[in-house]
C-alpha cells in the first residue's frame, strides 16, 4: 500500500506508517519533491526504508528526472502523466523497473492537495 502524507506532525505520520505495517506485506510512501517539501521539511528522513512512488508530470517514462528527498536515494514509481482517458475510465500512467509489489492507491494525487484525506479504514 501506499499512502500520501497530509499531516505536518511527525507523530501523525509515524503512526500511519507504522499501522500500515500491521497491516500489509510491504507499505509506501506516494508524494512528489514540492509536497513532500511542503508538507513535512525536504531533510526529514523518518520513512526512508519505505519504496517512493513519486509523482513528476513530464511525460516521461523514465527516472532520469528524480533528484533525491527524503531520505530516497532512488525511487520505485514514478507517476509520469495524469488525467488520461483509457478505455473510457481515467488512468494516471506509472513507471517502474524491478519492484515486484501490488499497488494500492488509498488517496487523492499530490495535485488534489484541497481532497487530501486519510485512507477509510484508518
């Protein structure tokens, strides 16, 4: 699962990560640099053991754009393009290379920062 962060508070974050934990095989973190910075400071480090899905909207299908935060020296997604239409249902397109994992997104993009909300069974 994956989770995208609303909340400055280091404590509120830590307890997302570590109830996520709990509850699945492997838990992620789903931002982008600007959110992350925003939202929770560009040196905090507090989740770095977590795969990045990260969200870069350049078209580009590739981690050749990625400059490092967080702690994250690589990532493991990158959203590279939203808003599209794919059989008559709205996709984001994601990138990855070698991570071997199910996807679950749980909360609005990094762009929908007005809707951001926690996961419904939190």
């Amino acid at each position: 699962s994956f989770f995208f962060f609303s909340s400055r508070r280091r404590h509120t974050r830590s307890s997302l990560v570590s109830w996520a934990r709990r509850c699945v095989q492997e838990t992620g973190v789903y931002t982008s640099y600007y959110n992350w910075e925003s939202i929770v400071g560009i040196s905090w480090d507090g989740v770095k053991d977590c795969p990045l899905w990260y969200a870069h909207y350049d078209n580009d299908p590739s981690f050749r754009d990625f400059k490092p935060f967080g702690g994250w020296r690589k990532p493991a997604i990158k959203q590279y393009s939203g808003d599209k239409t794919l059989c008559g249902s709205g996709v984001d397109f994601n990138f990855y290379q070698e991570y071997n994992s199910c996807l679950l997104y749980t909360s609005p993009s990094p762009r929908d920062l007005s809707t951001s909300r926690m996961p419904s069974s939190a």
